[in-house]
C-alpha cells in the first residue's frame, strides 16, 4: 500500500495571475530578507552592512497548493526585487536537486537572468515574459533580476527533486552577475 | 555509469509564444485527424461520416526539443480545433500515465475544459486563458474544446511518465462531454 508523506492532492484548478505574481488558492509563501543570504555575496562588509541598513526583502516565494512530495507536480512564483549589494546584483540563494530532475521557468514580468552550473560549466538564459528556461537534470540553478523593476518568473517542478542550498555554498555557480556600465557583468568565482 | 535512451540535452532558451500557439526551438508536432480518434465518440456512424467528409484535424500538439525521457520535464502546445460530431464536443484522445505522475496544463487560448478520471470518479476544470489544471498522480486527462475558436493549452509534465491511451479505450473518461442548449452537458459513458 502506497504511503504517502503528506495527503495527496485532488485535481484543481489554479488560478495564475501573471501581472500580480500571484496564484490561487494560495500554498505556502517563502519571503528572504538579505539576512537569509549569508555567504552568497561576493562582499561579506557589503552585505553586512546591507543587513545592518533594513536587512530589505529580496525575494519572495508564492507557492500553489500542489506539495512538494514524490509523483506531484508543484509551481511556485519567484519574484527578486532589484538592487545589487557592492556591484552584485540580487539573486535568489540557488540550489541543486539531490535527486536530479529537470525544471523550467516561465519569465513573467520585469527583465532576469537564469544562470546554470553543472560543476564545470555555467550557462545563462535572459528571462523575459515568455521564455522559458529549461534547466536539465544535474544543473545547479540560481535566478537573478537584472532590470530596474521587480524580475517574476514561474517554475514548475517535479516534487520529488528537493532543494540543496549547500551545494551552493560549497561549489559555488561558476560565475558571478554584476551590474556593468553598459549591462551585465560575468565574473569566475575564481576570482574571489 | 547512467545510460540515456536519447541524449540529454543542454540548457536551454525556449520562446513561448501564446498567441501563435508556438514553442521556438521547436522539436516533434503530432497532428490527430479524425481518423486517428476511433472507438472515442459514442457515435460510431457520425465519426465514420466525418472521417469519409474530409477526415479534419481535430487537434495538433507542438513540442519543445526536452525529450520525452525519465528525470527531463518536456513541455509541449496543444490546440483542438472548435467542433462537435453528433453533438459530441472535439477533443484528444486522452490517456493515462503508466508511471503515475502529476501534470499542469496551462490555459493560454480560447475556452476548453479539462475532463480526468480515476476509474471511480470523474472531475472536471473549466479553462480559460491563465487556469492551470492540476492532474495529480492516477488521474486520466482528456482536454475537450467547449468554445467557438480553437483552444490552446501549455502541457509541461515529468519525461517519464508515459502516455497510456489503451487505459482510457479500455476504461473510459467517466463522461462524455457535449454541447448542449445553453452549454456544456456531461452525460455518463454507463449510458453509451
């Protein structure tokens, strides 16, 4: 007999606002401040300061009912406000699946970018409304909003995948997205 | 060493194009004539006179290049064409998933309903531009176009899963869906 973790889900309809970021009925809202993101900057004073000025929300999570459990389907909507701290622009923590199964992203509003790492190489998908980022199984993923409003983007997910934060912390994302004089800035890790 | 069936394939930018009911790059588009629907509507002699009339396309489906192939998380544009046959409102074949996993669709065009089926009970979601329809695990999915245009839908579901269409000849959707005087009219497939 099958187990399950959590109760299983009946059919449903989601109602998906792209221009209010939002999706209904509500799941499970995850909102992380700048405190949330410790060692992810490239400049710890930076981003110690910026904690000290407000510790500002820097991104937000909206999730729909649908679990994140083995066989469901969840989604969720992701929107990072825009800032950079010391030249770094604002970016979500970044993950890996433990258990490696592809994703996408549906850019829904304001002007991002997708950055991949398998460990060895990186890639970069520009998120505007209508693409879509597709992240294969292995690849590493963090979110970045590169404009001057608020980036939004779906994702949609197998709930089996999990999220491991510390993978990050550990082999990095290959580069790093900087605010440049004339658009984005790509940096090595390496060079920290 | 893990082995693939059809290569992975890398990180991607996909251009989702609701209003052309596109997906650029674009990988494999299966096309359903009438002819391809034996033994779906109630009937028989109607859909025999329709495939003799010209056999129409009742519905197109337009993948993505993410392969249909276990952890990948493949997307793919479907559109059903308006119209009936003996009253009976167009539709895909529908299926089950022989390795039970959840799936969204993503109304983005024109009014259609998703119909799904556990072997027991039946559930239905009304979709219009911006409803995803959750199918968990176990359930059935059929899409019927309940309007007067074509209706458009993003499908994006596990690479594993399946299709399963024998289930559904074997089984049936529950209902039957057709349009009656002042709308959709549901009548039981016990009733055929």
């Amino acid at each position: 007999m099958t187990t399950y973790s959590s109760l299983p889900v009946p059919p449903m309809s989601i109602r998906f606002d792209p221009a209010g970021g939002t999706l209904q009925p509500e799941g499970p809202t995850l909102t992380r401040r700048m405190s949330d993101l410790e060692g992810l900057f490239r400049d710890h004073a930076a981003w110690e300061q910026a904690v000290a000025d407000g510790d500002p929300v820097v991104y937000s999570v909206v999730s729909s009912r649908v679990p994140e459990v083995e066989r469901e389907l969840p989604q969720s909507i992701t929107t990072i406000q825009p800032g950079s701290t010391a030249g770094e622009l604002w970016m979500t923590k970044g993950h890996q699946h433990p258990n490696h199964q592809g994703e996408i992203y549906l850019g829904i509003s304001g002007h991002g970018g997708l950055l991949m790492f398998n460990g060895t190489e990186t890639e970069w998908v520009d998120m505007t409304p209508g693409t879509i980022g597709y992240m294969p199984p292995g690849w590493a993923h963090r979110s970045i909003n590169v404009g001057d409003e608020p980036y939004s983007f779906l994702a949609v997910y197998p709930g089996g995948a999990g999220h491991d934060y510390g993978w990050v912390l550990e082999h990095g994302m290959g580069r790093r997205v900087l605010a440049g004089e004339t658009g984005v800035e790509f940096v090595d890790y390496s060079a920290d």
